[in-house]
C-alpha cells in the first residue's frame, strides 16, 4: 500500500506538470494543426527517464519508493502515449495525412534520441 502512495503522489506531481508544459509548449508554437505540446512533454519525459535511470543504475543509490515516486509516478503521467496516440488520428480523421506522419516519426526519432541523450549525458556527468 505504502508505493501505491507513491506512485499516486508522483502521478499527481507529473499530470500536473504535463499540463502547465504542454500547454506552455502549445501557446509558444501559436499552431493549433500540429501537437507541439505533447511532443514537448514526450521529449522531456524520454530525456529525464534516461538520464534518472542511468543515474540510478550505475551512481546513486535511492530507494525503491523514490524511483516508484519519481520513474512511474511522475515520468508515467507526465509522458502520455495515448494523447500522442489520439492526436495522430485526430489528424488522419481531419485528412492531415502528413502532419499525422510527421508526428509518429518526430515522436518516435526525438523520443528515442531523446531517451539515448538522457543517458550520455548522465554518464557524462558522473565518470
């Protein structure tokens, strides 16, 4: 019972975030035809999730209440597949046949790219 606290309270922190920063992301890319703001939180997300578990691997030690906390919780409601998922056939249905490609490619390249500099970058920083 005591993860499940947990992992709700970092799911709390991360809908939260994803809020204020996809829709941030979305206001500053003044385009209403392509999702700017679930890609913003999706790169972010893969980003930090990379980073956190290089870090926890190889450098520091936390407990598994904080990785659940911070990995599941927060990371798992801050990314979000199924708006990703939901916006790509938004565009199809509207016949935006390109820009629903563009999406799943950019998600998919910057994601994983994302995900791989996350992890440099935390090797980097502790060698």
């Amino acid at each position: 019972m005591n993860r499940l606290i947990f992992v709700g309270l970092g799911g709390f922190i991360g809908a939260i975030l994803r809020y204020l920063i996809s829709g941030f992301a979305q206001d500053l890319s003044n385009s209403i035809s392509f999702p700017y703001g679930t890609l913003a939180v999706n790169v972010i997300g893969c980003f930090s999730l990379g980073f956190l578990t290089q870090l926890f691997e190889n450098h520091v030690i936390v407990s598994p209440e904080l990785r659940l906390l911070l990995l599941v919780g927060v990371l798992g409601s801050f990314t979000t597949f199924s708006t990703f998922s939901n916006e790509t056939l938004n565009l199809i249905q509207e016949q935006k046949l390109f820009l629903a490609l563009v999406n799943i490619s950019v998600q998919l390249i910057l994601g994983l790219s994302a995900g791989f500099l996350g992890r440099l970058t935390s090797i980097s920083l502790w060698r």
